[in-house]
C-alpha cells in the first residue's frame, strides 16, 4: 500500500510559535491519519477521533510547549526515561480519566499508571489500533551506557492498516531486519546517542518505508541522508522541524 500524503500547516496553541508542518495520510481503511510535527522526539497523532502522543515534553526541550492547551490524549506512548522523551510536568496536562499511557517499566514505575510494555511486547488497544514494543539501544562500543540493550522501547503503531515504526532513541540494530510493511518510519540521528547518517541510510534500506521522518536529529547536517537516499530508493525522506 502506498501511503497518499497531504501536506498543511497548522499553528500550536501555548508557547510554540512557529508554523509546524502536519502530515496526512490514508488509511487502508479509509480512514485519514494526521502526524503533527511537535519538535525532537516528541509527536502528535490524530486517527478517528483518538488523540496520541509520542514522547511529549514541554519546557525541558526549545521551544516550550504549552500541552495544557492541547487536546487531552487518548493514547501516550513514552520510549524511555530521558529527560528529552519523559516530562512528568507535560504528562498530566494531557492526562484525562481515561487516557492510557504504554512505557518501558522504568517510566512506568515513575509515572505510577498506565502498562509496562518490554521489547517485544504488543497490545489491541481497539480493533484498529495496535501496538508492538521494539528494541531500542546503542550498539557503538563506548555509547552503549546512553541506551543499554533491553531497556528502552521503540513502537510499531498500527492505525486502521497503515504501519508507523518510530524507533525512539537507537542505532542502526539487527532487529530492524525483521520489521515488515513499515509505511512510516521515524529514526534519530544525533550521534553518539542515536545513529550516524550512514546508520540512518542503512536503517532506511533495511525497513524500506514508503515515507521517513528523520528526527531527534538536533545539528546533524540531516539533508545528507535525503541525498544519499534518493540516489538508489524511492523512498520520501520529509525532513520536518525534529532539532
């Protein structure tokens, strides 16, 4: 399935004042989903009503962002503990009665709700939304203190058929050989806590998405792998504001 993307500009309420880019994206099930670009690791998902957030940080990560005046989440998926990816100040003012939060334990255990999801778990959390914990670590001798082997999550979020991997903070890892029918794919690049442009490139031909997000990326010269990338695949590298 090809992903049919849409491109708008929508304006954050709070403290955000810059235009960021929104995405949208057909479903297999006629459906839309909307991908609104927050900044570094943090996203915002809307699919049939239901609102996700990905690693939503406020203050801790520029520019400030204001969650108070932003829909209530229905589903919060946290990769790790970093203060770059885990704001327990943000977290509750998307909270609602029933919003579900899944994490590796260590944020569950601060955050005191929500599951505990470890590398290879996954959950129906509706007939159309599913989801799968993925390995996420660093793999460079000397780095690997930043994200140890089995600690830290990625996602597999399922939405109505469409396959979004955003792989959170990692390097280029063996697991990745075994993701399949990935539309959308989010991979860091900031080295030494995540990957190198080459790791990226090859974390990208691996997973063969329709469409990638480069983020997480903060002054990495990130247009290096859209070029790399366009010279032998046909895959959409949509560089968004993800410092």
């Amino acid at each position: 399935m090809k992903a049919l993307l849409v491109s708008l500009t929508v304006f954050f309420a709070g403290t955000m004042t810059a235009a960021q880019k929104s995405d949208i994206f057909a479903t297999p099930n006629g459906k839309t989903v909307v991908i609104n670009h927050i900044k570094h690791a943090s996203i915002y998902i809307e699919y049939d009503g239901k609102h996700i957030y990905v690693d939503p940080v406020g203050n801790t990560v520029l520019p400030e962002t204001n969650f108070s005046l932003m829909p209530r989440a229905n589903i919060i998926l946290l990769t790790h503990e970093h203060a770059d990816h885990y704001d327990p100040i943000a977290l509750p003012q998307l909270f609602q009665p029933n919003t579900a939060v899944y994490a590796n334990p260590i944020v569950i255990d601060k955050v005191h709700r929500g599951i505990a999801l470890h590398n290879g778990d996954s959950l129906i959390y509706s007939n159309d939304i599913k989801i799968w914990a993925v390995p996420a670590y660093n793999t460079t001798q000397g780095h690997q203190q930043y994200h140890p082997k089995g600690r830290d999550n990625g996602y597999i979020l399922e939405l109505g058929g469409l396959r979004i991997y955003i792989a959170g903070d990692t390097e280029y890892i063996p697991e990745m050989e075994q993701l399949e029918n990935i539309d959308i794919a989010f991979l860091p690049c900031n080295q030494p806590y995540t990957m190198t442009i080459d790791q990226l490139v090859k974390a990208a031909k691996t997973i063969m998405p329709h469409v990638l997000f480069p983020y997480h990326f903060s002054e990495t010269p990130i247009q290096q792998a859209r070029i790399l990338l366009a010279a032998d695949t046909d895959i959409e590298v949509r560089i968004r504001d993800y410092k």
